[in-house]
C-alpha cells in the first residue's frame, strides 16, 4: 500500500476530475491525504481519503489586483500564481504534512513551479494533475507593450522577477525562467483529456497520461424536474457559464431576448449569488432557472450545451456526446472552444461581439446540423475508450508498485 498526497487547489474545475481518481486509489487500498479548503471537506471525505485544510485569502484577487476576465498578459498569471498560490501556500503545506512519510505525491498544475519546490522540500516523487489542455509552446512574454493598452508590463516583469527571487531564496532552491513557471513537473503528468481531443498530442512524450475525464455521480447535486425537461418541446439547451465567472446578468438578458420564441426548453444555471430579480419580468416561459443544477444528469438529457468553454464542463458535455455553443471568458477557455470547433463539434462565439441574432443562429446550426452531433460523439468515444478514473488509477499504481 502507497501513501499519497494530494495537493489541489480550491476550484470545482480542478478538484472534480479528481474525486474518482481518489476514490478508485483507495478502494484498492491505497491511503491517500488530500489538502484543500474547507468548502471540499465533505466530498473528499467521501472517497474515502484524510481530508486536511489550508487557509485562502477571500480578497485575494483584490489584493493582488488581479482579474481573470481582465488579465491581458500573461505574466499577470504567472504573477497571480507566485504570488497568490506558491507563496502563501507552500509553507502552509509543508507544515500540514511535516515530520509525515509518503510514497509520492500529486499537486494540481495551479502551482506551478510550486511543485517542484514541494518536490525538493518532500524528497519524493511527484505527479503533476492537470485538468485543461498542456501548454505545449513556451508562453509569449515578450508582446510588445503596445498591444497592452496602460499595462506596465516592465513593472510587472520586475515585481514577477522579485518575487521569484524572493521565493528561491525562502526555500534556497534554483531560480527558474519566468516562462517554466507554468511548467509541468513530476516523473509524470497526469492530463485528464484524450489525446484525441487534445492539441499537438503527438508532442507529449510518455510521461503524459491522458485517460480522459473522471467523471463520478456528485452527491451533493440537488433536486432538479427532469419530467419538465420534454413535457413542451422536443428539444433541450442547457446554459451555465461556471461557478466562477456567472453573475452577467446583461448576458442572461441577452439570451432571454434571443431564444424567447424559439421553440425549444432552456435549463439555466445561474449561480447560487447571482440576482436575478431585477430582470424577472424578462424571463421567458420556455426557461427553467435554478442557482444550481445536477449537470451531469442535465447534460445526459439536452441536445445542446451553451457554454464558457471550461475545460470540466466542456469535457462533460463532450463526454455525453452534446454539440457545443461556447463563448470563452478567460484563461484557456478560448484555447477549448478553439479546439472543439476545429474538430466540428461546436461554435465558437467571440463574447465582445455576442448579440441576440448571432447567439441564435449558432444554437440553432447545432441544433439541427447532425454534423455536430456526430463529432461531438466522436470526442466522446475518446473519452469512453481512455479510461477514465480506473485507468488513472492503475497506471499510478503501476509507476509506484511496492514489493
């Protein structure tokens, strides 16, 4: 039996491809410790692993003046994750696990170059769980300032090069090149798409697993009127922008104006803080509203998925074969929704341009195109023949066999 840690950071993206891989490593007996926040307690725990919490800043990304919808360059990631991730953490982590033995341990790509300190520090090997695509080209610090608006990036390259310095010299390691922050460390990088679906594949060498998504029942999904899903129309859209970025309520008026007379049922998942009082007489009937929906059981029901282009919900919607409309916000979701239109299983829609008539001309090519269908269900078969979280499990088992 192994002992593990695992290290992840407190997002429903990142830390839901993971709960069937956990689960799975200890029905077959491994012991696994799993660090998160708070909010994570109960469904990790329900694995079957010891769960352990670190602390996170609430304001955060105020502090930091860092906005993931805003961010223009990408050393304000690189910034966000030394300074908001690597160094308030690390130390914390170290001294939750201190004087503690393990086999192994696996951290969430978030932390960067973070994992190869915790790497050092631990004096075991290390596996890098990666939920969104590999960044397989170097990342392009040096765009000209101009393309930037008002954006310092001279500022911002001097503070990222100091806190780099700062950070080395805390844990007296190497300092790294700006751009191998992001790098993925370990003696393997677990990755959970299919190389299918994943660009340039045939540049990831064998230390790259990619067994698809983990997709496992959520117990804490609530109710939802499934049999109000068909009782009007024969067809169903699902709508949610995330758990993150899910307060625009102009793009919520923005669909009701578009699909108001379209005969078709639209499910959407507002977020649980989202408001939607003040727009309450704009709703159309065709809608159903709720904060929060079982998705996974949503998803294996609708024939369309209006979507952020996250890469865990798009996964999931690929995963049960449904076409996409995807307007990306931030981060890699632009990289996904580019992906799933190359390989024709969606559309992808430029949030800056959205308008009501573009909006329903693009549900309605998936809608009625088979074509999408098709390739949609071509990505899920992927994911089906990859694995999932058994195949995860086994071949980090077998890298770690204890004779």
């Amino acid at each position: 039996m192994a002992r593990i840690l695992y290290v992840n950071i407190p997002s429903e993206g990142h830390v839901n491809p993971t709960i069937g891989l956990v689960k799975e490593l200890v029905d077959n007996g491994e012991e696994v410790v799993y660090l998160c926040t708070e909010g994570y307690r109960k469904r990790i725990q329900q694995t079957g692993a010891e769960f352990r919490t670190y602390q996170v800043n609430e304001n955060l990304f105020d502090e930091l003046g860092f906005t993931p919808t805003e961010a223009r360059h990408p050393l304000q990631f690189v910034d966000f994750i030394l300074r908001g991730i690597i160094e308030p953490h690390v130390p914390e982590i170290l001294r939750l696990v201190q004087n503690e033995s393990f086999d192994y341990f696996i951290y969430d790509s978030m932390f960067g170059w973070g994992g190869s300190i915790l790497e050092e520090k631990l004096g075991i090997p290390a596996i890098c769980s990666i939920t969104h695509f590999v960044f397989t080209e170097p990342l392009e610090l040096e765009e000209s300032a101009d393309a930037h608006g008002d954006l310092d990036i001279e500022a911002l390259h001097k503070q990222t090069t100091s806190t780099l310095e700062r950070i080395a010299n805390t844990y007296q390691v190497t300092i790294p090149a700006i751009e191998d922050v992001f790098f993925h460390h370990g003696v393997s990088k677990l990755v959970f798409t299919s190389r299918y679906f994943h660009p340039d594949a045939d540049k990831l060498d064998d230390s790259f697993i990619l067994p698809g998504p983990s997709l496992t029942p959520r117990h804490d999904a609530p109710e939802f009127p499934f049999e109000l899903l068909r009782s009007r129309y024969e067809q169903v859209a699902y709508i949610s922008m995330g758990t993150i970025v899910n307060k625009d309520v102009e793009f919520y008026k923005l669909c009701f104006e578009a699909f108001q007379d379209i005969p078709v049922q639209f499910v959407l998942s507002c977020g649980k803080e989202t408001d939607l009082d003040p727009i309450g007489d704009c709703i159309p009937s065709n809608f159903i509203i709720e904060p929060y929906v079982p998705q996974l059981e949503i998803l294996q029901r609708v024939d369309a998925f209006i979507t952020h282009a996250g890469m865990n919900s798009t996964s999931e919607a690929l995963y049960y074969d449904v076409p996409l409309v995807t307007i990306p916000l931030t981060s890699d979701q632009p990289i996904v929704a580019k992906r799933v239109e190359e390989l024709g299983a969606g559309i992808y829609l430029d949030k800056n341009s959205l308008t009501p008539e573009g909006l329903r001309s693009a549900l309605l090519q998936v809608l009625q195109e088979e074509s999408y269908k098709k390739q949609a269900k071509q990505i899920g078969d992927s994911f089906r023949e990859a694995g999932g979280y058994k195949e995860a499990a086994n071949r980090l088992m077998s890298l770690f066999l204890k004779v």
